[in-house]
C-alpha cells in the first residue's frame, strides 16, 4: 500500500515513519509512504500557502491553488489503468475514524492524505479535489499531521505481514468490539496488589475465560456503548448480566 502526505511540515514524519511497526512495515516494503511539502506546488517567491479570510475574522485560511496543484499532480494513479489514491482531508468536519472505517481505507487502495494547517483549507480544495473528509475526534489540533499520522500507524496495521504472530491481529479480532482485558507482567506483587492467581494456574482454558470476562467487565464498565455493536454468544450475555447484577450489588452496599 502507498500513502502520501502533503503538507507545509514534512519534517514531522521523519522519525515517525522510522520507528518501531511502522518503520518496519516500511523497511520490508509493505508500506510505502512519501511525504510531500505543499510549499513545492506554490508559485510565489515566498512560497506562500496562506492568505486573509473573505468576510474577515482574523486568523488564516490555507489558500487553494497551491492544493489543487498537489492533488492534480500526486492524485493520479500510480501506472496507467490502476486505481487512483482516496483523497482524504484530515479535519474536525469529517467522519469520525473508527476501526471499522480503519478497515475500509486499508481495503481500498493507496491513500492521499491532505494536512490543513491555521483556522483550515479553502473550501473550494474539499469542493473540488476531495474525496472524504476525515476526523480522528471531536477536539481541535493545530494542524492535520497527527491525524494522518493515527491514519498511516492504524491503517498499517491492517497490511497483512505488519503485525507479527505476537501482536495478532486474529487474537485482537476475537475480542473485536469489546474492550482489552488487564494486563500484568513481572514483578508478581506491585505496591501491595498480585497478579490474579489464574494468570498463573498453567490452566489455559481457565485463562481465556478469565480474559473473556474482564474483557467484558471493562467495556461494561468504560464503554457500555460498545456492547450493542460487539459479537457476543449466549454465554457472554449471561456472564454480561451477572457482572451488571454484580456492579449493583456493589452499588447498593452501603
Ligand atoms: N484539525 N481530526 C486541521 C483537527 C483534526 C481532527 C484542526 C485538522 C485544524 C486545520 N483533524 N485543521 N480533530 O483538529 O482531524
């Protein structure tokens, strides 16, 4: 898969797109990622990419035709006959990214990611050479680099080879939809509290269900939204209501 970036600072994914599983799927060639500077397609001495809002207001508007040029020039596909990238604006107007909206970008082809700087881009860019507007949550950034950033490092993940045997794409999808259960790991005792006796049995069987339950318990807990989307069997659902009747017998203690 090839991801291209435009924006005014590339020099903000140098160590990101060298490190760690990203910088691995991009060594072995899983996934290919250029970085364009938006000051390249601009035509003035001063390399100039903003200007003053129309109707006034103060702060700067990303000014359009430099865009234009960029997604003219790098939008096109990559041999004759393939499919062209998804053109994608990085902004809080856009569709909330999800796993499930991870999933469709990683299925469908290269990416162009698009990173608006100041109070935003022209809107005459989303109009015109725009194929989806992106938002990776409802808080406002200064700029679209960390979300195309969260793009590339989710998306990546997706590619098959990036995610090693350890990291499992298949475990995470068993427990697709729930949130992950705890984790321990050495020391046995921290501060006073020890690791649950299960995760230390040898009893595999016992383990999984241990993971299933707290897996349960925490998404019940955190993010109860996420229940009515997760593909639960009948054995979840009666473990769901025993641990809900559980959470009001605590409740209702005292
Ligand atoms: N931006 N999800 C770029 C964001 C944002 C978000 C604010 C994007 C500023 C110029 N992008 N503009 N949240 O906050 O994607």
């Amino acid at each position: 898969m090839r991801v291209q970036v435009v924006t005014i600072f590339p020099e903000l994914f140098a160590p990101f797109l060298a490190t760690s599983l990203v910088g691995r799927a991009v060594e072995k060639g899983l996934l290919e990622v250029a970085v364009h500077d938006l000051r390249d397609f601009t035509e003035d001495r001063h390399r100039s990419a903003d200007d003053e809002p129309y109707g006034g207001g103060g702060g700067m508007v990303m000014t359009a035709p430099p865009w234009i040029r960029a997604v003219r020039t790098l939008g096109g596909p990559r041999e004759p006959g393939a499919a062209p990238p998804r053109r994608v604006l990085l902004s809080p107007q856009g569709r909330r990214l999800d796993e499930a909206a991870v999933r469709e970008l990683a299925s469908r082809g290269d990416l162009l990611l698009l990173c608006g700087r100041y109070e935003g881009v022209d809107e005459r860019v989303r109009r015109t050479v725009v194929d989806e507007e992106l938002s990776i949550g409802d808080y406002v950034l200064s700029g679209g680099e960390l979300p195309a950033m969260v793009v590339v490092e989710a998306v990546s993940r997706q590619i098959p080879g990036v995610v090693g045997l350890a990291g499992s794409v298949e475990r995470d999808s068993f427990r697709e939809g729930l949130l992950d259960h705890p984790h321990y790991t050495r020391p046995p005792v921290v501060e006073g509290l020890a690791v649950p006796e299960v995760l230390v049995s040898g009893d595999h069987a016992a383990i999984e269900r241990w993971r299933r339950r707290e897996a349960l318990r925490a998404t019940l807990a955190k993010r109860p939204d996420l229940l009515a989307a997760a593909p639960l069997d009948d054995a979840d659902r009666r473990e769901l209501e025993r641990l809900a009747g559980e959470a009001e017998d605590e409740a209702g203690e005292d």
